[in-house]
C-alpha cells in the first residue's frame, strides 16, 4: 500500500508558519508590511509582554472587503499577485499570502476591517486549529489585526523564543526598520502602555532620524543620493562621530524592502574604513533601487533576503555613494544641535562662529613670527592676525575664534588649549592631515607641485603583479610627485617623491604608500583615484600621533590650520577640534545645576 499522503490544508499552514513566524518581531513585520501595501498612512502598533502576549497593528489604508474575509488567512491567498509576470515587477511587500495564514496557524487572531467603499465593516475571530469565525463590525475604514498568545499551542516553539524584554527589543528593531525609511508613514509603537515611538506621517528625514536612533544622531545626518547607471542609493548616514557597536543601525532596503544582506554592510563599512574604531559599525539607511528585473525577491519565506544580479557592482555603488558623502566638507551647521537634545551633553566638534578682527586689540606681529624647523612648510601661508612670540604660552589666531593659552600636550596625540569659554582639544594628526592634504591638492591643482629628487633612488620588491599594477599607474603617480620606473623583473624605482614627505622618507614608509595607492582599486584616471593619492600623501606627511610637540610647533599647527580651508574635520571626515565649554565643565562638576 502507497504511504504518500497530500497534507491537510491546515498541516500545510502550520508547516509553513514555522518559516514565516519566527517571534513576534516577524509578526510585526508582516502586519506593518500588510499596512504598508494597503497605503496606510498610520499605522499603530502595540505590544505586551514582547509581543508574546499580544500584538496589534491598526492602520488607516484601505481595508478589507467583506467578502474577502474568509479568504484572507487561507495559505496562499492574496490580492497582489496575480501571475507569474506580476512577480517580476512586483512592488508590493506582500505577495505570497502566507502571513495572515501562518499567524493564524500558530496563534488567535482577530481582524476588525472595512474597505473604503463598504459601509460596514468586519470582523473575523480564528482560534488556532479552528474554523474562523466572520461577522459585521464597525470601524472607520483601515484594518486592525491583533495577534495572541503566540505559540500557546506549540510549546517547542514557544521555548525557543527570548524573554519578554529581548522580543519586545526585536519588535522595536523590526519597526524601526520600516519606519526609517518610509518618513511618509506616521509610525507609532506602544510597548506595555508606553509610547516607545510616535513618529508623525510626512516627517522630515531628519526628524525621522532624530525620533527613532535618537536626538544625538540627527545632527550628524548626511543625506546620500548617488546614480550610476541604473543603480539609484538614497538615504542617510550619520557621520562617523556616531557609530554602534553592533550591525543593528544599518538598514538596507531594495525598492524599500528591507532586507539583509552581509555584502551591503561589508560595503557601507569599507567605504568608512579607517573612520571607524574596530569593533565600531556604522549608523545608516540606505534604499537601493534597481531594473526591477534585476531583482529576485522569492526567494525567502519572509523576503529578508533578495537574489540581485551582479550584486556585485551593487555592493560598489552602495561604497562609492557612502564614500562620497563622508568625502565632502562639512556643512558648517554640523554639529550644532540645540544642547539640550544632546542626550549625553559632551565633546562637540568644534564650530565657532569665527570671530571678526577687532583692529588694535591685539596688533599683529606676523613679521616676527618664526617659522621652526619643524614647520618649514608653512611657505605660503599667511600670517596675519596670529600673535605671540617663541616661548609665549598665548597665541591669538582670530580664524580659530580668538586668543588661546597653550596648556600643551596629551599623550602625544592632542593639543589643548584654554581659551575664555572653555578647552579645545585638537587631534594633530587629524587636524595637520587637513593643513597637508589642502595645500597638496592646491599644488596639484596648479600643476606646481614641489617635488624632491631622492640621492639614492628607491628600490622596491613587490610581487609580480603589484609591479605591473604601479608601473601602469606611472602617469598619474608622476603627476602626483612620485616619479617611477621598471627595475626588471618585479623591481620599481622609485626617482622622486611630493616635497610635503620630507627629508627622511625611509624605504618602508615608501612601500607603504604603494601599498595603500594599490588599495584604492578604483577607476585609475577618475578624479577618486587622484584625491585618493592626496589623502594618503597628505596622511605620510602628517604629523604622527605620538610624536612630541614643543610650544613653537604646536603654534605653527595652528597658524597653518588657521589658513587651512575645511579645517574642522580631516580628508576622512574626522572631527579635528573638540571643545569643552567652561558651562559643561561647570555643569559635570556640580558647580552649576543640572
Ligand atoms: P500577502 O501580503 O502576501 O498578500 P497576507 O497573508 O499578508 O499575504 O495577507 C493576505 C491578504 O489580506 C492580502 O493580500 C491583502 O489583500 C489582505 N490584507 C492583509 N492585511 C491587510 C491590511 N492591513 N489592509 C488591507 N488588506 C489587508
Ligand atoms: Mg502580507
């Protein structure tokens, strides 16, 4: 006798749900999706012991239809598809009508509903394993469904799933997911009678931003909008001063799906790369959009995942459009959010008004300001309005925002500076990185860049292939000062280097270079490409952190920075200055009110 028997329906279902169901984050997710598809523009969610105990999602789309009531928690039923060809383009959250079904397999469900054009409503109650049950109800139009007890029945399950409070974690995740980046949508989330989330619809990103990462987030928001060819990313970014120890504030969407995927992390945090402390992740929401045709989305039960072609050149785009924006200068409006949103009120980047000259309170003595050793590339630079004489502790530099008090250095890697309304505390690698890598693009620019011939050329061994690489960059790396040629074999020569690297470049500082000149790997004629090699000039140039400043060289930092475009934060986007004003040294010490 034959054993093959076709399941029951409600075997199906069941079986089913223990993909779609997880816990009752991706119930969430599957009734805001719902929400979304019906274009809902609230939509209310409200959870109790994690979600475990009960959820309800109510929103104001269209609703419902009386007679689509007994179908709707049917596995495989749905109003978005209708045939193969739909699946291609599909723009809808949903498609494969197994979400209503599998929460009703695994747990009680009610629906209260009404379509925009019925006049009464719906209702329907199902009990897990049995038939549900359908009547009229009232209700504006819009749909609420609730969900509860989950896995009640199903113990295995239920066992499985977290404490109430890492659920109820998940579910706020999961809505601020979809929240983030559909700022058109008004989201609230309830968690035991409190409000977690209220986001009203039409928010500005920004305020999206500040409402669900948090106040301290927003200000540091930068808007990312790239095309390259049929690939469009948008979204925001918070720039690297604000950054998670996990992967949880990386939001991706395709087509606004969100979705998870490891190469488009891997992306994001390449593109910040050095930026970021180990262990440190970036803070973003990206939305990738694409020939639809390009993208599978069936091929996970929740949809989480996607299958794109050429997801490679995907993840790229995704990096250069991320790189660009931490690329640019910053707006000089950054960082000045109003203190009190500040949920941990400390270092600010530094952004004075700068202070107009007062002529005659200090007159300038730039004629009998040295220039050491040390600094013999401050050529160039203009020292008007900076005073104060070798040895002096006090130096006047307008363009920083006055007359500072050099208190010295810190570990060999900041400088602090007293000034009337607090501290400064300056980052000398990051802060003479900007002074080097502004003056280096200059002399680029100008097609006069200073370069120095080295008395005994160097010779690097590189591997094989590396050589090639180099020796076919030797156009554009002699624009860029370092002139070199074929050795044999696998051996560069290398004849001159930018003047800005000094006297002393050793051999393994020289590799190193090529090293990271070989790293950029991108388009070798782009302008990228170009500004890449500044930066890493500019870096090698740099002073070091840990190397030991006197008080004359500290003042020549902040003479050149005082010329220095963009001098707020370094090529990578860093903050150069912090200040720590009197009022919040007040402030943690007690001495004034909180
Ligand atoms: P899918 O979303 O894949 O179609 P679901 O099981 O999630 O499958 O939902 C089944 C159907 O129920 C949907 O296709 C839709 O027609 C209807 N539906 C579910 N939730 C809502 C809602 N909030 N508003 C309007 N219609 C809904
Ligand atoms: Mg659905």
């Amino acid at each position: 006798m034959g054993r093959i028997r076709v399941l029951s329906p409600d075997m199906v279902s069941f079986i089913s749900a223990g993909e779609v169901i997880d816990g009752p984050w991706s119930v969430v997710k599957e009734l805001i999706e719902n929400s979304l598809d019906a274009a809902a523009t609230h939509i209310d969610v409200e959870i109790k012991g994690g979600g475990i105990d009960s959820i309800v999602v109510s929103d104001n789309g269209h609703g419902m239809a009386h007679d689509d009531m007994p179908l709707c928690t049917r596995g495989h039923s749905t109003s978005k598809v209708r045939n193969r060809e739909d699946l291609d383009t599909i723009a809808t959250y949903g498609f494969r009508g197994e979400a209503l079904a599998s929460i009703a397999a695994v747990a009680d469900l009610h629906i209260v509903t009404r379509a925009a054009d019925e006049e009464i409503g719906s209702k329907l109650v199902s009990r897990v394993g049995e038939t549900p049950n359908i009547s009229s109800a009232s209700r504006p139009n819009g749909t609420t469904v609730g969900v509860t007890d989950l896995f009640a029945r199903i113990p295995a399950r239920k066992k499985q799933l977290g404490t109430p409070k890492t659920e109820g974690q998940r579910v706020v995740d999961v809505v601020m997911r979809h929240a983030m980046p559909r700022f058109d949508v008004g989201f609230r989330l309830i968690k035991d009678g409190e409000v977690i989330l209220d986001c009203p619809p039409e928010q500005s990103p920004r305020d999206r931003a500040a409402a669900t990462w948090g106040a301290e987030v927003a200000p540091h928001l930068a808007e990312v909008h790239f095309t390259k060819d049929s690939i469009t990313i948008k979204g925001f970014l918070a720039r690297p001063l604000v950054t998670r120890g996990t992967r949880a504030r990386e939001y991706f969407s395709i087509h606004n799906r969100p979705v998870e995927d490891m190469r488009l992390s891997t992306a994001v945090e390449s593109a910040y790369s050095t930026l970021l402390m180990r262990g440190r992740y970036p803070v973003c929401v990206l939305d990738i959009s694409l020939d639809p045709m390009r993208v599978d989305v069936n091929v996970h039960p929740t949809k989480r995942e996607v299958r794109i072609k050429d997801a490679e050149e995907v993840a790229s785009a995704v990096r250069e459009s991320v790189r660009r924006v931490l690329l640019e200068p910053q707006p000089s409006t950054f960082g000045q959010a109003p203190e009190d949103t500040l949920a941990e009120p400390s270092l600010e980047p530094f952004l004075m008004e700068e202070e107009t000259e007062k002529p005659g309170v200090l007159s300038s003595s730039a004629d009998r300001h040295p220039t050491t050793a040390a600094f013999s590339l401050l050529e160039g630079v203009s020292l008007e309005g900076v005073t104060g004489e070798t040895g002096d502790d006090i130096v006047r530099v307008p363009a920083l925002g006055g007359t500072f008090r050099i208190v010295g250095q810190v570990h060999n890697l900041y400088v602090v500076l007293e000034f009337q309304n607090g501290l400064l505390i300056i980052d000398q690698h990051a802060a003479h990185e900007r002074v080097m890598y502004e003056r280096l693009r200059r002399q680029v620019n100008s097609g006069a860049l200073p370069v120095q011939e080295l008395l005994e050329p160097i010779v690097l061994r590189l591997q094989h292939t590396d050589a090639e690489n180099v020796l076919e960059l030797a156009d554009v790396l002699e624009k860029m000062g370092y002139s070199i040629s074929g050795f044999g074999g696998n051996e560069i020569l290398v004849k001159t280097i930018p003047d800005v690297l000094g006297h002393q470049v050793s051999e393994t500082e020289v590799i190193s270079i090529v090293d990271e000149i070989l790293g950029i790997g991108a388009d070798h004629a782009s302008e990228h490409f170009m500004d890449e090699i500044v930066k890493i000039t500019a870096c090698h140039s740099a002073i070091r952190a840990g190397q030991p400043l006197s008080k004359d060289e500290i003042r020549n930092l902040l003479v050149a920075m005082a010329n220095t475009p963009n001098r707020y934060s370094c090529p990578h986007g860093r903050p150069t200055i912090l200040r720590v004003s009197t009022q919040e040294l007040e402030k943690r010490f007690g001495r004034i009110g909180h």
